[in-house]
C-alpha cells in the first residue's frame, strides 16, 4: 500500500504527454531545480535558451514542489 506522499505526480512533456513522477523522482527534481536556481550561470543559461519567463516558471515550480 502507497504512503501519502508517494502518490505519482503527474507532469506534462514537451509532446503534451502526461508524465507520472514517484516520490524519489520528485525530490530528485525538486533539488536540481534548488540548485539550479540557486546558481547566477545556471539562471542566465535559462534565460538564453528557454526565455527569461521560464526561469520564473522554475521558481514557481519549485514552490509548488515544496521547495524553497
């Protein structure tokens, strides 16, 4: 039996396919995403090849997430 917390998430890819994340996938994200926003480079390399908007859709995420 599943505990609460690892309920599968589920999470949309670039093809608009429906992705179903565990509980370890989600801490994984959940840090790289810290880490990632934590760094100046890694914010600037986000805003060069995705968009400024998307380092804000990283944050946002994060939060959702129960991160920082």
């Amino acid at each position: 039996m599943e505990e609460k917390d690892d309920v599968p998430v589920g999470l949309a890819d670039k093809t608009g396919a429906l992705l179903m994340i565990d509980k370890k996938e989600r801490e994984l994200v959940r840090e790289l995403l810290a880490m990632t926003l934590k760094s100046p480079s890694a914010r600037e390399w986000i805003s060069k090849k995705l968009g400024k908007e998307y380092v804000q859709i990283g944050v946002k995420l994060l939060k959702a997430m129960g991160g920082e």
